[in-house]
C-alpha cells in the first residue's frame, strides 16, 4: 500500500500537463501511487499519456472511462481504484510544488491527522496569486467545525483519510459544477481530526479552455442542488455550520450566478428573500466577517435589495478578473 493516492481526471489536457507531470515527478518522497483516468478525451490524450508514462518510473494506473462522465465522476473511478493510505486530487493542467508529499508525510506523522488543507496559487498568463484554503485560519490544528465552514469547495488543496471516505462511500455527484464542493463539506463531516498548513503547494491555473470559462455550465440549479445535498446529509448533526456554509455557497453563490446571468431585478429579490425565510437571521451570522471585502459588502448590498449596485460590483470584478 502507499502511503498518497493521487488522482488526475484527464480530458483533452495532454497539451497542458507538462507542468503536472513534472511536479509529479520531482517529488521529494516517493511512497505514492497516481491514478489518471482519461474521460473519453476527442484527441490523442489517452495515447500521448500512455507513451509518456510508459518511458517514466512512476507507480500509476492508467484507466479511460468508456463514456464521458464530467469530472466529478471521473474522479469517482480514480477512489475506487486507489489503494494508498491517504487520496488527493490534482487537476491535469495544475500542479504541486515538488516537497508537497514530504511536508504532507511530515504532518501526518507528527499530529496524526486524517485530513489536512494547504494554500494555493491562482495563475494567469499575467499573474500569480496567494489564496488561503481556510478563509481566516492559522496555521495548525483546526477544529471540525472551522474545518467544515471555512475550508473552500475544492477538493484540490486537500488531503483525506482514504478509509473515510471508502467506508462511508462518499462520491461526487452527478453535477457538471459545485460537485466538488459537496465532496469536500461530506468527506470533512465524516473525518475526525484537521490540519491546516498555511503554505502555497498547490498552483491553480487558469487557461482560457478551462471549464470555468464554459457559460454553457453557468446554472444556479448546480449551487442550489450542490448545497440541499449537503444540508439533507448534514443539517441535523451541524445546524450551526450548514448556516454558516450556507451564506457562502447558497446566498453569496446562487445571487452572483443570476447576476451573471443577467437574470431580472424581481427574480433576483425573490431569490433574496426566499434565503432570508429560510434562514431568517443569518445577515447576523458571525461567519460573515470571515469573508472577502468583497463578499461582506455584496452581502450587505443584498440585504438592502439595491439590485443595481449589485451588477455594477460583479460587473468590475469580471473587469479586474479580465485584467488580471
């Protein structure tokens, strides 16, 4: 058995994956197995990978799915396959520093931890920046409770107990986005110790392909499916905390994507005020100061209903975004 099971959903990234594979390979401790599963790829992804694993040393299974799944699926497949101790997720066009396993190994040795977050890099063509995995944490030991509210949806930037999640059967759902994030508030409420390590390993990198620029899967219904599986699952043992989650990836989300949508002001109210019947005090909820500026002063845009400034906020982020 290793001791990390990395999985690597491919489709149509081969181009894209030197620094991936390079990452990979320059790791500084060696116990681990990678699963790359290509998803029905309509180029020669699966061939050029296979010849480029065929030439290198590492421990891999190379696996294609037989009908294209999406990637939250794909990544299903890779935990069924995986054997090591502890299972993490990379996508095909990012990559981890090379002493990502070491200083993971090391952690996981001194607190004996079944799940730890670390930092990332968000990369453009023009810029490089420092996002934290749990919004306002210090470094060390977390509780479940910070872990559940604060970590983000990704599962990139986390490592998880393997054993949990087989046990429980833990999947990512059927969902073309935000499946990630109900992987990662299940698989956290079903964990039992927490490590956050402030440092930057992961690099996210934002291509014009990726699927984060496809409009087509632009739909508030993966948000507002995303979070009732959560808080059906969840709602009972952490009341508290499915609030708190609910402001960020409820309100905040589903509001921002029908702006985006360019959605009517009355559709956009009624959203607003079908959340404050639903949870009627959470404007008071302390987790809010925990957010971004930008989130903190959208939300309170939101509570007042001036829909206007609503799209001009959103509309200069998509400005900064572009720019940068």
């Amino acid at each position: 058995m290793s001791k990390f099971s990395i999985v690597v959903p491919c489709y149509n990234s081969f181009e894209h994956m030197h620094n991936c594979l390079e990452s990979l390979k320059s790791q500084t401790f060696n116990d681990f197995e990678i699963i790359f599963i290509d998803d029905c790829s309509q180029d020669d992804t699966y061939l050029q990978l296979e010849e480029y694993l065929n030439k290198s040393n590492f421990n891999y299974k190379l696996l294609k799915n037989d009908e294209n799944l999406g990637a939250g699926l794909t990544r299903n497949v890779g935990i069924e396959n995986a054997t090591g101790k502890y299972v993490m997720f990379v996508d095909a066009d990012d990559y981890i520093q090379s002493n990502t396993l070491e200083l993971l190994e090391y952690i996981i040795v001194e607190n004996k931890v079944e799940c730890i977050f670390f930092d990332y890099y968000y990369e453009t063509n023009r810029n490089k920046i420092y996002y934290n995995t749990i919004l306002g944490g210090i470094e060390g030991i977390i509780s479940k409770s910070d872990a559940l509210v604060y970590s983000t949806g990704s599962t990139c930037c986390k490592v998880y107990l393997l054993e949990n999640i087989k046990q429980n059967n833990i999947k990512f759902p059927n969902l073309k986005r935000n499946e990630d994030f109900v992987f990662n508030k299940i698989a956290v409420a079903n964990s039992n110790s927490f490590y956050y390590l402030k440092k930057p390993l992961y690099s996210y990198v934002d291509y014009a392909t990726s699927l984060m620029h496809n409009k087509e899967l632009l739909n508030e219904n993966n948000a507002i499916k995303g979070f009732e599986i959560v808080e059906n699952l969840l709602k009972y043992d952490y009341p508290k905390e499915i609030e708190e989650i609910f402001i960020k990836e409820y309100f905040y989300s589903v509001t921002v994507t029908l702006i985006e949508k360019n959605r009517n002001k009355r559709e956009i109210k009624q959203h607003i005020e079908n959340c404050e019947r639903k949870y009627p005090n959470f404007y008071r909820n302390e987790s809010i100061c925990r957010l971004s500026k930008f989130q903190r002063y959208f939300i309170k845009l939101a509570k007042l209903k001036i829909i206007f400034l609503l799209k001009i906020l959103i509309g200069i982020k998509q400005i900064i975004k572009k720019i940068r």
